[in-house]
C-alpha cells in the first residue's frame, strides 16, 4: 500500500499497530515515542524483551521489525523525542495519523495540528487520525477526519474525571482510606509538583521518594485508624503514577480496530450522503468484562467547539 | 515491581497463578491466526501448549505469517520460559483420550477426521473454542461442555448491601449511640449518609411498604424539616438523597441466587465428581454450603467487610467500618465451617473471595448447538449471513465475489485476524481464571460497521 | 481514498464562495480553551484579573491571578490574591488554584489551600475561569463552617460568631490570632 503512516506511540498499542502495519505492507511508517522501556511494559509490548529494559521504544520496536524482516520494502523510521515539540512542517508529509498514546495532552496537540492542516492549506491536504485507547478490559476507538466529522476536542467532555477529584477537606481532615491518605502525602507533605523528576530519574532517587512516600502514608494512616493491610510500593505507585491495568488482548483488539479504520478510509469503504458528508460511526467502545459488547455511533461535531469550529465558517 | 503489575491489577495472584498453570491444546495450521493468538497467551504468562498441526490447504506462505519462526520468537516473551510441543495430527486421539487440558483452541476443522470432530463437540471435554476470520470479518465460538461458574465477575457497580433494613445487634447498637437530639448542625453535616438513612427507616418503621420515594421525602419532611433544619446543603444529606435505594431492602439477587442453588444441584446431580474443571466443582461446593449457611441464618447473606467510601468524619466512618468488619468475620468463620464440613480441601483464599462476591456469582450454561448448524440449517444461515459465509471460507467451499460481500476478499486481512487473536486470548484467559464473564457462546466480528454480535446457540 | 479527495474538493469550491479560513498561531488546545475563557469572561465588581504568564508564553504554564476585594460581610474592605495556573490537561482536569495570602478563613487553609467543589470533586470541562472567579468570591460572602479545611477557624465560626469576626478583623490588620501570625490584606 503506497502511503506515509505515523504512528504515536510505541507502547502495547503502538506495537500491535506497527506490527499490523507491516503486515499491511505500508510503504512508509514513522513511529514516535520518548520512553523507554520498563519491567511492566513486557507483558504486553512484545517487540521488547528482558534485555531491552532501559532501551527507547521507538528505535527498538523498529529495530525488531528490521531484524526479523530483513531487505522487507517498508520506510521504518523511529523518532525518540516529544511529539508536542515536532512543528506542523513535520507533520504534513503524512497521510495517516494513528495514535496509541496514554496521555491526554500529546492527543490534543495532534488535533490541533491536524486542524490547522487543513486550514494552512484550505482543505487540499486532511490527514484522519485515528485515535486508540484502553483501560484493563475496555477501550475505545475515535475516527477524526477533520473538517468532516467531529474533532478529538468536541467529545472532551465525554471523558472520564482526571487527576484531584477528592476534595481537599476530605484529604486534609477526613481521610478514610489509603487512598485519602496517599493523596494527602502527595498533596500536602511530598507535593508532587515539586519535584524535579527529570533530576530524580537521572539520579536514580525514584526508589527513595516511593520508600519516603510509602513510610508517611503509614503513619498517617495509623494515626487515623486506617487498615494498612493492603499498603506497599505497588499499591501507592498505582495512586500516584495513576496507574491504569493494560493487557494484551484488549490492546491487539483496540490496535486492531484502528487499523481496520484506516483501511476502510484507504480502500474507500466510507459511505458518504449526498449532502457531502461521512455517515459513518466515528466513535466506537468495547468491552470485554462482560461477553464481549462493542458500541458504535455517530459522534456529532460540537458546534461551538474551540478546536475545530474555524473550519466550519459561517456562510 | 512485577512483570505482570499492569494486569495482575485486572485479576489478582490467584487470577495469574492459574494462568502460569494452564496448559492450551491447539489444533490447527500454523496460521496468523493462531500465531497471534498464542502471542497473547505468551505475554500474559501462559507457557504450556500442545499443537497438533495440520497442514491446510492453501498453505500458508511465510509472507502471510509474523513470525517466522513461532516456537523461538516466543521465548522472550515469558522469561519462565515457553514449551510449546507440537503433535501429529495422527495422534489426535490423545486429547479425548488423556484430556489434561485447560483449553482446546480449535482454528481449522478441515484435517481433523470426522469422528474426532464428533467427539470433540460431544465427549466431556474441557472447553473449545472455534474460530475463523475472513476479511474484515470472524466468528469465535466456545463450547461448553459443562455449565462454568463465574465467582468474580467484577461488576463496574453494585448497590452495597448495608443491612440497614435488618441489622444486627452490634450495627442496631451503633446506631442507637448516635442520637440527633445531643447533636448540633455541625456534628449532623458529619455523620455518614448511612446513618441517616437508618435513622429514616427507623422512623418509617410503622410502615409496612417502604418505597425510595418515602425514603426520599423522609429525608425532606423529617430529617431537613424536623430534626437539622440547616443541612440542606451538607453533602451527606445530598449523599443520602442520591443513595436512598441503599436502604431499601435489596431482594432482586434473592431470585438469582435461588436459580443458581438449584442449578447447583442439578449439576452436582448430573455430575456427580465428573466436573471436568476442578473450580467448578469447588464452586458448585460453596454454592450448596451457601444454601445450608441462608437456611440457618433467616436468608442472611454474610456481611461485606468493606463499605462504600461516603462523606463523613474519620473517626465515625472508622467505627462504623469496624461494626462491618467485626460481623463479616463472623460470618465468614460460620461460612468456612460450614463449607469445610462438605469438603475440606477448598482454600480459604476461594471461600474469602465467594463470600464478598456472593451477589455476582454467574453460571454460564453449556453450549446446545454445534457451530455447523449454522452451515447447514437454513433457520439459521439466514438470520447469521456473515457467520455462515465465514463456515463456507473455512471448509473451503467456494464463495462467489458479488458486490454485496466484497470486503471479504479484503487482501489486508491482518488486522482483523488480529482482532480475533486478541478476543479468543481473552476468552482463554477468562474461562480459565472464572473471572469475568465469558462470551455466550457464539460471537461474529464485522469490521465493516464495527459491529459486534454475539448470542447464545 | 478518492472518496475523502471529492469530499476535499466539494470543500474547496464551497469555500472559494466564502470568507477563507484563518490560521492562528498553533496553541495548545488548553491555551486556546483559555484565551477563549477569558474573552467571554464578565468580571464581577470588586474581582481584579492580572495575567502574570501569558497565553503564548510556551515555557511556563497560563498563571493568572485574581485580586478579590469584598464590598460586604466579614472580609470587607480586605484585598486577597489567588494564583490560579491552567495546566496542559485544562479543562478536563481544573486548575490548580493557592491563596496567596496568609488568611483566617474556615476553607482556606494557612499554607494556601482553598476547598472548594468546583475545584476538586465538581469540577466538570464545562466549567471555566468565570466559574471559578464566582466560586472563589462566594467564599468570601458566605464562609462555610461545615467540611472546614482551618478546622480551628469553623470552630470558632460555629461556638461564637462575634468572636470570629473579631479575628477575622485582627488577622487581615496582620496581627497574630490563635498563636499564628497572619498576612496584612487591608
């Protein structure tokens, strides 16, 4: 297939989507990720291995395919580096953009990018992006052709609450689990903010904050009354780092699932209604706790969204 | 940290311990199918696997597959290392005959001889899952030989059960010490909404029909009228009013528990020790003690050790946590006396985890139909169009291109085949861990209109 | 993807008849959601509004602060300062607002900690900086006694009115209430 695919993201996703990829023969796919691999990475992202620990994602998922590919007839280029630095310049030479990222932010960025895309150059270049996402046994899949269907920002407030939702009384006053507590700790004693991480991973101290994090929690949830019993490293790592489970079956759906996406686009399988838009369900979620159940609709464009309305100007 | 952290936060050492146990029959090519599959297996610490290969035709080409070489690309994988024993098909027979598999996992039926097709779907086997995909298209099907049991289905929510309509003497005590007349607005805006609504239904307690509405309009007209006339905006008020169904005495499970302790019976009957799968029948076991524990305890479930998080002060949420706590071990000590006199050898770790999931225990029935019904009855090859033109894709009958089915003939399949990997590993990890619900049993994947179906045959 | 390229042009031709797009400076879409905030935003009376980081300052996150100064009740006549910083994640998750000043007050606490709904557990992406501008001058019209953050100020709130007001009066003049020295707001 004659066609310049970045992927964002080199971790459970993005390794499923490059390995698909591949298999689609893409004449061309970038792959951009900043970090390295770690321990809990490898049960899932299986183009790593115990070796690779400390390794940047990107140049060793591409690294992989290359080794056990060899003379194969695809662009492989790994791009270690935060993709919010990279300018609109860089991202114009694609024609696809999937994403298998985790974080919020890096996901806004690109559609902006993309919306202004299409502005700069009055619709003659769209690049889709197709966006994945998982949580443990669910996920979800966002199909944004910009200027045609809704954009990443129209559906924000469909998201799940983020970061510092308890309140501050609870955590100050009345903490009544361990999570109250840990929030305190982070909150109030250790604040988060503060730290200088970068510092902190060059130096190796990660391990100390966690010890000095795991040791205050104790004691404030002795002098609380609170059962400790589930209290260790792993349990204030999952409140702090916010953890969130990932497995690899639902991640081989999701990554699945935005590849079909793209193919459909590529291969014009969209219907299209005479008016001159897509009738097509942008917005999918799936859900393997219970049988295993997919929905999907038609997410409708925000009219007064602040990402994408200047596409739609006023006749 | 642990190798396992992110999922072992999805099901638990005990979920992963019979994950590293298990051991997966294969039955098929070497496709991508199955590659994919066993990858995922790999990954989540499965290391045990029979294949009994068959050649199919067409064969695959190595362009087709991922990895190249299957059993040494799976070694890095799973650092307790990777045994993957491949069989002839000739010595088939074996897994009838010495079936000490978890799973069978059964991807192609073309070289599997007729008679073994007929004992795979009808001799007391461990569950088998069949499957193909097509394009954008693919079907898995399970067949469950013997009724599974699902202890922890992991519900997103459930209404706590609080007993709050029948308390027992401590929780009665508690609640008696804390009395609105001795307290000011600021003590009230401090009590859990629990107590609350307790106080409520003690105040209803003529009535004989208790609704959420009354519960809700005693919150208004008592409680915010009569007894804390500025605790209209207190947040366990708000609280109370959101979670007034708490109160209400929760009966909708009593129905479901009772079908499950009478197909507890049924099966231990049908069964008697034939239980292929040793969980279930340790199931079936804590099911039976359950009904001897309701008989003697006036249809009381034991009490959930850990109560919902809910506005309050520290030290009154503290005590009331330890009111919970204190009868839950009671209960469970009753519960494990009781379970231990029927069978001694059920862990304790297994009566635990029943006892706090005793409301979300799930049966899932075996499986009625063969698969290939849906080939050859036409009742049911018209409503199920895709699965049955998948059936003909995987026996080889000839399908023709019309510009209805189309993405059929979709050369980059990979993806989908990708998508069915993932859901059959799922599936797996599921039956063998009886956490989750699995699918019942039948489920067809279109990647044409994202849709999934699935249904009961 | 010849469908999507008709789509494209049908665009193009539709466009060529109206205003053409316009290409602003490429902003995260936090910023442009708070560039956008603060140009519908309705100051009230007495609230002041200084933005110390601007929008398109890239190497540091928003920072705005607000200048309250009640014209009634128990902190009349005080002038109070709130950072409030719009993180990357804005407005999924909310911004990060501190007291600047060292104040007697039941739901801010002494280092700066305010405890307020819409801040924390009620914060919703369809709120924004006029939410948060009300919210926080609410507090200073109707100080709430009950889920305190200074359990000691509630307290005294509660058991005697007159006396908090008193200390409410002594702690914005700077003086010392309760063994703690307070910041002069006047």
């Amino acid at each position: 297939m004659n066609c310049s695919v970045l992927i964002l993201g080199a971790g459970g996703l993005g390794c499923e989507i490059l390995k698909n990829l591949v298999m689609c023969k893409i004449s061309s796919i970038h792959i951009i990720d900043m970090d390295t691999i770690e321990l809990t990475n490898l049960n899932r992202q299986f183009l790593f291995s115990d070796e690779d620990i400390g390794k940047p994602k990107a140049t060793t998922a591409i690294k992989y395919i290359e080794t056990h590919f060899p003379n194969i007839p695809i662009r492989l280029i790994p791009l270690v580096c935060d993709l919010t630095t990279l300018n609109i310049e860089f991202y114009e030479q694609f024609d696809f953009i999937i994403s298998g990222l985790d974080a919020i932010k890096p996901r806004r960025f690109i559609n902006e990018i993309i919306i202004q895309i299409v502005c700069k150059s009055t619709f003659e270049k769209v690049i889709p992006f197709i966006d994945g996402g998982t949580e443990g046994l669910k996920g979800h899949v966002k199909t944004i052709l910009p200027g045609f269907t809704a954009c990443w920002e129209c559906s924000i407030n469909t998201l799940p609450k983020g970061q510092d939702t308890l309140p501050m009384c609870t955590i100050i006053n009345n903490p009544r689990n361990l999570k109250h507590v840990i929030e305190y700790v982070i909150t109030i004693i250790y604040p988060l903010d503060s730290i200088k991480w970068d510092d902190v991973f060059a130096d190796d101290k990660s391990d100390k904050i966690y010890q000095n994090i795991l040791d205050a929690s104790f004691t404030r949830a002795k002098e609380f009354n609170i059962d400790t019993s589930e209290l260790n490293l792993a349990y204030v790592m999952g409140v702090i780092k916010r953890i969130i489970p990932s497995v690899s079956t639902m991640n081989a759906m999701i990554a699945a699932n935005t590849c079909n996406e793209f193919l459909k686009i590529y291969h014009d399988m969209i219907e299209i209604t005479d008016s001159g838009t897509i009738q097509a369900n942008n917005f999918t979620i799936l859900n393997g706790a219970e049988g295993c159940f997919s929905y999907s609709f038609q997410y409708e464009r925000l009219k007064n969204c602040s990402a994408c309305s200047k596409l739609y100007p006023q006749t | 940290m642990n190798r396992y952290d992110r999922q072992l936060r999805l099901w638990g050492s005990a979920g992963q311990d019979l994950l590293s146990k298990a051991h997966i029959c294969i039955i098929g090519p070497e496709n991508s199918l199955l590659q994919e599959t066993i990858k995922n297996l790999v990954l989540v610490g499965i290391s045990k696997f029979t294949w009994f290969k068959s050649n199919d035709a067409p064969a695959y080409s190595q362009n087709d597959l991922f990895y190249k070489d299957l059993i040494q690309d799976m070694v890095p994988l799973n650092p307790r290392g990777v045994s993957i024993i491949q069989e002839s098909m000739f010595n088939i027979h074996e897994i009838t005959q010495n079936n000490n598999f978890s799973i069978s996992i059964v991807i192609s039926e073309t070289n599997i001889p007729e008679e073994l097709l007929r004992e795979l779907s009808s001799s007391e086997l461990s569950p088998v899952i069949m499957s193909h995909t097509e394009g954008l298209y693919g079907y898995v099907y399970t067949k469950l030989f013997e009724p599974h049991w699902v202890i922890e289905s992991r519900p997103d929510y459930e209404v706590p059960s609080l007993r709050l309509d029948s308390p027992w003497d401590e929780l009665r005590e508690y609640m008696d010490t804390i009395r609105f007349e001795t307290l000011d607005e600021y003590s009230m805006a401090e009590l859990p909404y629990v107590v609350l609504l307790y106080k409520v239904l003690q105040h209803l307690h003529s009535s004989t029909q208790i609704d959420h509405k009354m519960i809700k309009d005693t919150l208004t007209n008592w409680y915010v009228s009569d007894i804390n006339p500025k605790g209209t905006n207190d947040l366990n008020y708000d609280e109370a009013l959101r979670y007034a169904h708490v109160a209400l005495p929760n009966e909708s499970y009593k129905v479901g528990l009772q079908k499950l302790i009478d197909f507890s019976q049924q099966d231990d009957n049908d069964r008697s020790n034939q239980w292929r799968d040793n969980y279930n029948r340790q199931i079936v076991t804590l099911v039976h003690a359950l009904s001897i524990y309701l008989d003697s305890n006036c249809g009381d479930l034991m009490v959930n050790a850990s109560i919902p998080d809910m506005e309050s002060s520290s030290k009154i949420f503290g005590e009331l946590q330890q009111v919970y706590r204190n009868k839950a071990t009671r209960d469970l000590t009753e519960f494990s006396g009781v379970v231990h006199q029927l069978d001694e050898s059920i862990p304790n770790d297994l009566i635990t985890s029943f006892s706090c999931n005793v409301k979300n225990i799930k049966r899932i029935e075996p499986t009625a139909r063969p698969i290939n019904d849906f080939l050859t009855d036409s009742k049911l090859t018209e409503p199920y169009p895709i699965l049955s033109t998948l059936l003909k894709f995987q026996k080889h009958q000839q399908v023709e291109r019309t510009s209805d089915n189309k993405s059929f003939f979709l050369y980059e399949s990979y993806p989908t085949t990708s998508f069915i990997g993932g859901l059959i590993s799922q599936e797996v990890i599921k039956l063998i861990t009886h956490q989750y619900i699995p699918i019942s049993n039948t489920l067809i994947y279109d990647g044409m209109h994202n849709n999934i179906t699935s249904f009961k045959c | 993807m010849l469908k999507l390229r008709q789509l494209q042009k049908k665009k193009q031709e539709e466009l060529a008849n109206a205003s053409s797009l316009q290409t602003t400076n490429l902003l995260p879409a936090s910023r442009i959601r708070l560039q956008r905030d603060l140009e519908t935003l309705d100051l009230p009376p007495f609230v002041d509004l200084q933005i110390i980081n601007q929008i398109d300052q890239m190497n540091e996150l928003p920072l705005i602060q607000l200048k309250i100064s009640p014209d009634e009740n128990m902190y009349k006549d005080g002038h109070f300062l709130f950072n409030i910083e719009f993180g990357d994640n804005y407005p999924i998750e909310a911004p990060k607002v501190k007291c600047l000043n060292r104040i007697y007050h039941p739901n801010i606490n002494l280092n700066g900690n305010v405890c307020l709904n819409i801040l924390r557990e009620d914060w919703s992406p369809a709120l924004d900086l006029q939410s948060i501008v009300i919210g926080l001058l609410f507090l200073f019209l109707e100080p709430n006694p009950k889920d305190p953050l200074n359990k000691a100020a509630a307290q005294q709130l509660i058991v005697n009115k007159g006396l908090f007001i008193q200390k409410v009066r002594s702690a914005m003049e700077g003086g010392f209430v309760d063994n703690e020295m307070f910041d002069y707001v006047l």
